[in-house]
C-alpha cells in the first residue's frame, strides 16, 4: 500500500475531492466511477452514495467501494454515472489509445474530472507515455475545453487538474 501512503496527502486529491463535493451538491449526483483507481482508496471518501473504481490490475477494494476488474477499453459499462473521475491514467496510455479512451469517459456522464502530470519532463517517470502534458495537449485530446482548470503543486510536481461539463 505504498503507493496509497504516499498520495493520501497530495494537494491534487484534496483539490479533487472539492470539485467533487461542489458538483455534487449542485447536481445532486448519487453515483461516481474512478477509472484506473487502484482499489477506490480516494472515492471512498467522497460524498457520493454509490462508490465504483474501475482498475484492469485486481486488488482487494476499499469498503464501501464497489471495484470492477476490467481493462476500461474492452469493459462494457452497463449504466452511466454521475460523475467520472480519470486522475493519473492518460499519460500511461500509448497514442492509439487516447482517442478511444477519452471518447469512452465522456460517454458515461456529463461530468468528467481529468488530473495529468503538468509540462513533466519526458522520462522523468519511466512508466508515463505522453509526458510533457499540457493544457493544448489536453485540448487536442478532449476536442473540448474544460469549464474549470486548476494547477496544483506537491512538492517539485504540478498537476493539471480539468473539469468537463
């Protein structure tokens, strides 16, 4: 559980988890999937009735917590969601992914919340495919521009944090 114990405090996830409580109430959402979640450690704590994380590695989920073990790419969703939420999943992608999985999250829900690693060095982290990534970047793969943006700082990273409506 390292890697959970070394984000349970990040800045981005606190900055989400706002987003998500504000959209929340505004729209009284009652369902939420985290695409590419781990074992739904950050959706358990979000307001929202009915918790899905959604990873293709299987881990034993978070109470509360509905997980699906699915490649996202090939999972057929059975129902839409209130909100979906996408954080450090795009830049792992290869190219030809990108389109189809983009395509995917927002046929789920009106509300979708993206973070990516902000202008990271190109083999800063060995497991990231699409470093540096931008705003434009973003854009070019959205083919839409976010209704709000934010930039959140931990430590020596950024992370670009969008919300779609």
């Amino acid at each position: 559980m390292e890697y959970i114990e070394q984000r349970k405090d990040a800045k981005y996830y606190k900055k989400c988890n706002e987003l998500i409580e504000r959209i929340a109430m505004d729209n009284k959402s009652k369902s939420i999937i985290d695409i590419g979640g781990w074992n739904g450690f950050f959706v358990k704590n979000t307001p929202i009735d009915k918790k899905v994380c959604l990873d293709k590695i299987n881990r034993e989920p978070e109470k509360g917590v509905e997980f699906i073990n699915a490649d996202f790419l090939k999972w057929n969703a059975k129902e839409k969601y209130d909100i979906v939420l996408c954080m450090q999943v795009l830049e792992h992608l290869e190219d030809d992914q990108i389109s189809p999985f983009i395509e995917k999250l927002f046929s789920l829900t009106n509300h979708v919340i993206i973070s990516v690693p902000y202008k990271w060095r190109k083999g800063w982290c060995k497991f990231h495919k699409q470093d540096p990534i931008d705003h434009g970047k973003l854009k070019s793969w959205t083919n839409r521009r976010p209704f709000e943006s934010y930039l959140v700082k931990d430590g020596k990273t950024e992370r670009l944090i969008c919300y779609y409506k």
